[in-house]
C-alpha cells in the first residue's frame, strides 16, 4: 500500500498524563533534521563532586504534521482528524510550556562506559551473520549480511534486505500489517494473531522512548503517559515521595516531583490485539547522587534494579488487571543508553580542568592528557563489564520463577554523529563490552545445559581470560537463570550504520529509517517467542 505523505501526532496534557492519538503514518517535516543542526545537548555542563552540573542550553527537535486515528478501545470505528505540531522538543534544563502543550526538554541515554573485553569481539559496524543450513530452522533476517534500504517519504519503503539469502529469509512488514489491519476495523492479517495478548517493556533511554513514540505512529496505536497520578502509576517508593528540601519543581515551583514526559512510563496500545510496547526509562547502571535527584528528568528510585522492582514490576502488574493480561512481559529490551559516557567525559573534564587552575599542568599538556577521545581505562572498562554482568542478571532474575520467562534483548548502540562528550571511542567500547558480557552469559549458559562436564571446561575457560575475574554462580543456579535460550543481541544498532544522514540531533535517529527498522525487528523477535511456545 502506499502510505500519505504526512505523519499525524495529536497531543493533549492532562495534567497528571499524557494521552496522545497516534498517525497512520508519514513523516515530513519529522523526517529531516533540525533546521537549527541542534546537537544531543548544547548546553554547558561541568561536574560538581557528585555529578555534571548543567546551565540553560537548548536542543531542539522538529515538530511534524500528521494525520491521527481516533483509537477506539471499544473498536466502535475511527475519527480522522488532522493536526500540525510545529513546537520544538527536548531542552537541556529549561522547559517550555505552551498552550497546555508540554514540551520537556534534556539529553537521552546513559550508561556508564567501561569495561575490558575477554571475548574476540567485532566492530559496532558487524553484526552477527548466520544462515542456517537446514531449511526447518527459523533464519532471522536480521542476523543477515544486508542493505538498509530508505525512504524518508514513505515508512514501508524502509526495509532491511538481507543479500544471499532465500526468499524464507527476508524480513515481513509487520509494522503496516499492523496498519492495515487498524485501517480495515480490526480484520487482522494471519501473520498478526501471534502478536495477540502480547507486551513489550521497553527499558532504556530518550532512543528507546523516541521508537516507541513513533512505532505507535506507525501503526495506529493509542500512546499514553503515566504520570504520577495515573490510576496505573506506582506509588513512589516509601520515604522517597518528595524531592530534596532545595528542590523545587521546575513546572510549579513546588518541592515536588515533575510529570516530566521526558522520562514518565509510556505505552503504546494496539487495542485490536491487546498488544502493548511498555517504555520505561532508567538513568543508566549508576546509583543515586544528589546531581541525579536535581535534574529535571529525575524522580525515584534511582537505581536499575529499583526501578524494576518498584516501578517495572507493579506498573505492569497494574496493566495486566486492566487489560487482563499476563504480568510478565514476552518481551524486555533493555539498553544501556549514553549517559554513562557522558559523565564519564565530564569527570575527565573536571579533572583536567582543575589540574589547569592548579598550576599542575599546561593548557596544552592537560587536553592532551584528559581527552574525552582517550580509551577508558581499564578500570573504568572492568567497572562496566562487572555492572552490565549484574543489571542483566538482575531482569533475567526478575521473572525467571514465572511459568514463562520473558525473552531479553540487549539493544546494542548505533553510531551517532560526532559529538564532544560522546566520542565514538567509547561508545564503541560501550557496545563491545556489552556484547562480550551477553555472549559469554549465553556461552555460560549453554555449558551449563550440557552437564558437568562440558560446565567444567567453561570454568576452565573462564578462569583463563584475561581481565576482570568473570563472577559466575553454581551450574544448578546458571541452569535455572535458562539465558542460554532466551538472551539475545539486538542488532539494531549496527543495522543503522551508515544512516548518520537522517538524524533529528546528534544522537536520535528520525522515525524514518531508524524506528521503523526497529518497530519490525521487535515485532519479528515477538514472532519468535510466540513460534517457540508451541
């Protein structure tokens, strides 16, 4: 089908959440970047003893004009509307409200960069390629040598086609499988029905909020904030319902916390299905500090782990009473986003500048030496490698009682613009490391299913790695985590290499290529769990 050539977002604030009725699909002005070339964050940071302090800056990303679906959780029908946002997006520290209209501002993604590899590892520009041999056995077109095809007027044009493989291998359309089915009043493709009864938690950064924002465009979803006064929102963990006594929320000037879009919980329905994408942000793999609980992205609890158990967890809860579903997600992509290097870049700033003021170096001696473009160190690169070990141990412990255990994707990085704080360097090191820990959590896994003695050659292996000391558990605790079966790259990151072009920013990708590309790979890795339960 061909598709109109605007993309629809009808947004309205609430004050307590934010319902927004999605497009049928387009992008125009959304599908070009920012007239002003706004960088991931053009304010001036520096850190304090506790963390990067900002002042005003602004980053902005175009608004778009669309035409919405009037989603209908009682499928009564559709009313067309059309609606025009022109309204600039995401600021560093300041926020602009407009006509009722919340438009947040800040810098995406964290994650805390460092770590050593043990693994031979392959360049974020690589991914994995196997085709497999038996013709019974599923092919991922993802896991496929390829061209990303693009097409920044028309959504399904924007496809990843693998080379050398076999029509069997080539990658479905899921996305305007979904829209079709939304436009001819729920009549629902075959290939869909798989996809019924299903939820997603997306648990990552500003990139994975902006895919679930747009896959809900594409495929005529209703899209919706949990504010804190959502009848599904959690209650703030005890003791922690106000902010620090010299916080002041920078929407009321009130000491409490902000309903701030940018980093609230969103869903994404797709009533026709009971189909639900579930984003909810975390602040990277760090802990609290009093830096973290001044930005106005922040309201607790601060940690991963918290923020599953106290937020992940009984907001899903909440959702399967109801929509009655299933508490447990099929699904949880979790991503460990850019915030760790860029604090890691501004602690190499402070630094460097404070051994300037203090005579302890020259101008030039101390940029060469406190480069945010030097490789992290090695204790730095073992941090992250112990920290990413834990955080996906942590999920994969979350339901792993639960007659089915959630399918995990780590959502590997894309290479973004150059940019100051976020060198390529390390980014790149971010994504092997994350890599490397994946792979050998699986690879442990998979010992420990083979028995004793294939587990024993593993501990062998692993105790002669150089580098971090790999913690492992007992072979009966590593055969009931069961990640060998349900861990998994995914490859999106490296699939959008080479499309720099089309970003809004610095560091976000437009909708077109790069959150169709990923509302497709999702939706064929939702495929796959639902192929394996038969």
């Amino acid at each position: 089908m061909v598709l109109p050539t605007t993309l629809v977002r009808a947004t309205a604030y609430t004050g307590t959440h934010l319902r927004r009725r999605s497009s049928i699909t387009e992008i125009s002005q959304l599908s070009q970047p920012s007239p002003t070339g706004s960088d991931f964050s053009e304010a001036t940071a520096y850190e304090d003893e506790e963390g990067p302090m900002y002042s005003p800056g602004q980053e902005k990303k175009g608004g778009y004009s669309a035409i919405s679906i009037d989603d209908d959780p009682e499928g009564r029908g559709w009313k067309v509307a059309s609606a025009i946002d022109k309204t600039p997006r995401r600021k560093v520290s300041q926020i602009i409200w407009t006509g009722g209209l919340l438009l947040a501002a800040a810098m995406g993604g964290w994650v805390v960069g460092s770590v050593r590899h043990t693994e031979p590892t392959r360049p974020v520009s690589h991914q994995s390629s196997r085709l497999p041999m038996d013709a019974s056995e599923r092919c991922n077109p993802y896991e496929q040598h390829g061209v990303l095809l693009v097409n920044t007027s028309v959504p399904n044009q924007n496809m990843w086609q693998p080379i050398g493989v076999p029509d069997s291998c080539q990658p479905v359309d899921y996305a305007t499988q979904l829209l079709d089915m939304q436009l001819a009043n729920g009549i629902s493709h075959p290939t869909l029905e798989s996809l019924r009864n299903r939820t997603v938690l997306i648990f990552g950064d500003s990139v994975d909020r902006d895919h679930n924002e747009h896959f809900c465009n594409f495929v005529g979803g209703f899209i919706e904030m949990i504010g804190n006064n959502h009848p599904l929102s959690p209650a703030y963990p005890e003791g922690q319902e106000l902010p620090p006594e010299d916080y002041l929320d920078y929407i009321q000037n009130k000491r409490m916390w902000p309903d701030n879009p940018q980093s609230r919980p969103h869903i994404c329905h797709v009533f026709r299905l009971n189909l639900r994408f579930v984003n909810v942000f975390h602040y990277g793999f760090r802990g609290y500090t009093h830096w973290m609980a001044m930005h106005p992205h922040y309201y607790p609890p601060a940690s991963i782990e918290d923020r599953l158990d106290q937020i992940v967890i009984p907001l899903l809860a909440n959702i399967a009473k109801q929509y009655n579903t299933s508490p447990v997600p099929d699904i949880v992509s979790i991503a460990p986003g850019f915030w760790g290097i860029l604090r890691l870049s501004y602690e190499t700033q402070r630094i460097r500048d404070a051994a300037i003021a203090a005579g302890n170096t020259t101008f030039l001696e101390g940029y060469a030496k406190h480069d945010v473009w030097n490789n992290m160190k090695e204790d730095q690169r073992d941090w992250m490698e112990g920290r990413i070990q834990e955080v996906i141990e942590y999920i994969g412990n979350g339901w792993r009682d639960s007659v089915k255990a959630p399918l995990i994707l780590w959502r590997s990085l894309h290479h973004i613009q150059s940019h100051e704080q976020l060198p390529f360097t390390r980014v790149q090191a971010l994504d092997q490391i994350g890599r490397s820990v994946v792979e050998r959590l699986v690879r442990e896994g998979e010992a420990a299913v083979k028995g004793a003695g294939e587990w024993k050659a593993w501990l062998a292996l692993a105790a002669s790695r150089v580098g971090r000391k790999w913690r492992g558990d007992s072979l009966e605790v590593t055969q009931a985590k069961g990640l060998s079966s349900r861990l998994r790259i995914d490859e999106w990151g490296a699939l959008m290499l080479g499309q720099e072009k089309h970003f809004v920013d610095k560091v976000h990708p437009l909708p077109l290529p790069g959150s169709y590309l990923w509302a497709n790979m999702m939706l064929f890795q939702l495929t796959t769990v639902a192929e394996d339960e038969l």
